[in-house]
C-alpha cells in the first residue's frame, strides 16, 4: 500500500481567507469494473457527498461506450466531480467545497468504495480572499431569484445509458436505480429504469427492448410473417428471451406449437421478474422453452419441421455473432417446410449497416432473390430508430407482401394491436431508394 502524498498548498493565516477547498484525488488500482458501473458511481459519489454532510440538489452522470464514466454531484455546499478510466483502473476525482464541510471523509468512502490500492491527493485553497476583491452588487434580483428557488429537498439524478457504435449513439436518461445485474457466461443482464419508456432490458450495452416501445418491435418481427403465410402451425423462435415475440406469436389461435431457443436463462428470469407485461406468455401451454445455443439447435433440427422460424438475436457480438452466419442460415432454411417463412432481427441501413447488407445477402442467397424482403419499422430507443426485419420465404409462391386486410384488421381490433396493421404491413416492404440502392450495391 503505497503511502498518501499530500501537498498543501496553503499556510494557516491565508486558509482563513479562502472561499472554497479543494482536492484534487488519484485513485489508482482500482476495481475496472467498478469504475466502469455508471449507477454504483453516482450511488457511492452521492453517499460520499452526504457522509460528508452536504446537502445534495442534482447529479448528473453519464457512461460511455465502451467504457468509462463521467459525472458531477451538485451540492449546497459546490461539488463532486469524478471521471474514470476502468481500462487503467484509474479515476481523477475532484472533491470541491466551501463552508465548513471536510471533504476527506468523502475521500476516505470513495477509497473504499473503488477499492482503490494506490492514491494521491493534493488540496488547495480556491478563491483566496487576500487576493480577492468583494465587489458590491445589487443582489435584490438575484436574492429574488435565490428566494424563488426552493431546494427540492430530493435530488435530481441525470444518470445517462449509451448504446453507441463509433459514429453515432443513442442515450437514455435512466432512473439510476438498478433492478437486476448479473454477468453471465454470456452476457451483462440488467434492468434498469428509464423516465420515458419504462422498465428495460440492457444486454452489455446494448438496449433490448423497453416497457413503452417493445411493441414497434415485437408486433413487427411475428404478426406480419403469419398473416403472410396464412396457416402457421409449428413455430421455432431462436433468442427473445423478453417473451415479447413469442407473446405475439401465441395470440394466434391457429398456432400449435412454439419452440423458443434462447441461450441464456438469466434473461428469461430477470424478464419475468421485472418486465412481466412483455414476459407474458411463458406459461402457455403451447410453448417449449429451451435454454440453449439457437446455433446448435438449428443444426441438428429436423429438415422441413417448421412452418416459421424467427431469429430475435441480440446484436451481431458475443453469443449473437452466429446468428448472422450463412452456415446458421443454411441450417434454417433446411429446417424449414416448403412454404416456411423465415424472419431475422435484421440491424438497421443507418446502424450496423454491413450486418445488415451482408445477412440479405445470405437470405437472398438461400431463398433466391425474388424470395427476400426487408421490412422497416421503427424503434425510438434503438440507434437511429430506423431499423428492420429481414425476410425468407421458400415457396416462390408466396408473396411476402400480399395480406388479407380484412382479416388483419379484425385481429388488429381484436387483440388491441399498437404498432401493426394492413396498411403498415406494405407500407414496412416500400424501401427509401438509398436502402434499396446499399442493398443493390454489389
Ligand atoms: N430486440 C433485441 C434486439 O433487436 O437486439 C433482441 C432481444 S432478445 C432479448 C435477444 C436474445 O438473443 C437475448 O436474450 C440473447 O441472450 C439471445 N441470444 C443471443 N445469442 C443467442 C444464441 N446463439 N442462441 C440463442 N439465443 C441467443
């Protein structure tokens, strides 16, 4: 344990006379994981903040992709300001007070709480009056201004979830409040808490589906497929451990059976725990829940069982990166009857766009090419919102496109549908010429 270095750059006479103290702390050898988990580090800076008796009006926190955090604790008595570098298990932390608050008991609970081995701190006096002039100004509009605000008494907490690639990002205010993290073999599983759009599913990451939008995507990956085909039966559903697909697939009364692959069980547990209106169906009694790789298992599935096989991966990282192979293809496309369809969680023109160009390439190339369709909808918390279905069907007779609207509609009335319907069915086919041309550019 290395020894705390301290430089004080002050003398006794001149500390009387300063406005504010400062400490400016190293925390080295700290956990990485801990300083890469924005929530416990807005917890712990709160925490450090009150031990220290401060009266806490906001804090501001964001992590970023793929790692590191920043963030800032508003206080009556100024602030706490941190940033991290989990990949050097470092943090630089900024403990700035005035009054008479002592902000090493704030860095004695952050020594702690990032486990850190090795640390340096300097403080220094700020504002130091022997070199400051009071000016006089009329303080009665601010003192109103002062006088309008009262202190909520509760913070406000801006804690910030980014699901980005290198070029772009999409952020979400979160609550902070964590109701489920657990790392698995395969993945980070969490639930957290979004002001706008509820509950949600984060793997790693990434966003996987949300309390208030998880239909745009969940009605668009099932319904669309089985008033195409027209007889569904025998479904296979690779991933979508949040139910919500397989919710959507077993309102169809004509469906038989629904076999749902997903890999890993802690997103079926923490789903049905926390987001029970999307993890619905798991009790109906036409389901078989298998955990386990959606890969394998569309190896050894039986050739021509299958009258629609939906793929609801994750994105094309980790456990997922399989999903998007031409041999995992093949296999489906063996698994599938004569007249099956095939539905794939297809990433989006504006994000991930070779994922998305290279697996048309594959369904194009399995189904032939007047056999693969690509369907767009909408989902506001997916990077760029824009993003798409990508389609199979092994009968050249059947036409992906064509619905019997009456009949949609009555469903559509019937089962309260948000986001599908007869008309977004055809208008979800109609591509914007660039997506057709990055699809044609080969
Ligand atoms: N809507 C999400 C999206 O667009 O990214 C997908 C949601 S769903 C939760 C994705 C699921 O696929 C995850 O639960 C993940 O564990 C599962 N998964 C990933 N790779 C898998 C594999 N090889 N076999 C089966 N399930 C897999």
């Amino acid at each position: 344990m290395e020894k705390r270095t301290f430089a004080l750059l002050n003398d006794k006479k001149r500390t009387m006379g300063a406005l504010g103290n400062h400490i400016l702390v190293e925390f080295m050898r700290c956990d990485p994981h801990v300083l890469n988990d924005v929530s416990s580090i807005e917890r712990d800076m709160v925490e450090a903040a009150r031990k220290a008796g401060a009266t806490v009006i906001n804090s501001t926190f964001h992590h970023f992709s793929p790692y590191g955090v920043s963030g800032v604790v508003v206080i009556e008595e100024s602030h706490l300001a941190i940033h991290t570098w989990p990949e050097y298990g470092y943090a630089a932390v900024d403990l700035f007070t005035c009054g008479e608050m002592d902000a090493w008991i704030s860095f004695d609970f952050l020594k702690e709480a990032f486990r850190s081995d090795s640390y340096s701190a300097i403080e220094m006096k700020r504002g130091s009056k022997n070199l400051l002039k009071r000016i006089d100004f009329d303080i009665s509009s601010s003192r109103q201004k002062a006088d309008e605000w009262v202190n909520p008494g509760m913070y406000t907490r801006n804690v910030w979830f980014t699901d980005k690639d290198e070029f772009q990002a999409l952020s979400l205010r979160y609550t902070g409040e964590v109701y489920h993290d657990v790392t698995t073999a395969y993945q980070r599983v969490r639930i957290l808490e979004s002001p706008k759009y509820g509950k949600f599913l984060a793997l790693d990451d990434m966003v996987m589906t949300t309390e208030n939008d998880e239909f745009h995507y969940h009605e668009m990956i099932s319904h669309p497929a089985i008033f195409a085909h027209g007889n569904v039966k025998n479904v296979l559903v690779i991933g979508g451990g949040d139910g919500g697909t397989v919710r959507e697939v077993l309102r169809h009364s004509g469906i038989e059976k629904v076999t749902m692959v997903e890999i890993d069980g802690e997103v079926i547990k923490a789903c049905k725990q926390h987001l029970p209106d999307i993890a619905a169906a798991f009790d109906d009694p036409r389901l078989e829940l298998i955990v386990g790789d959606g890969i394998s298992f569309a190896e050894q599935a039986t050739h021509s069982s299958y009258d629609l096989i939906i793929v609801d991966g994750s994105d094309p990282v980790g456990p997922a990166e399989g999903l998007f192979s031409v041999g995992f293809y093949n296999n489906c496309y063996k698994a599938l009857k004569p007249d099956g369809i095939l539905v794939a969680q297809g990433e989006s023109p504006k994000f991930n766009e070779a994922a998305f160009t290279d697996l048309h390439d594959t369904i194009e190339g399995l189904f032939g090419k007047g056999n693969a369709y690509v369907s767009l909808f909408y989902v506001p918390t997916y990077p760029t919102g824009m993003w798409s279905f990508q389609v199979g069907t092994k009968a050249s007779a059947t036409d992906f496109g064509h619905i019997d609207a009456a009949e949609v509609e009555a469903f559509v009335q019937a089962k309260g549908l948000k986001y599908y319907n007869s008309s977004i069915h055809t208008a979800s086919l109609a591509l914007p010429n660039f997506v057709r041309q990055l699809l044609q550019r080969k």
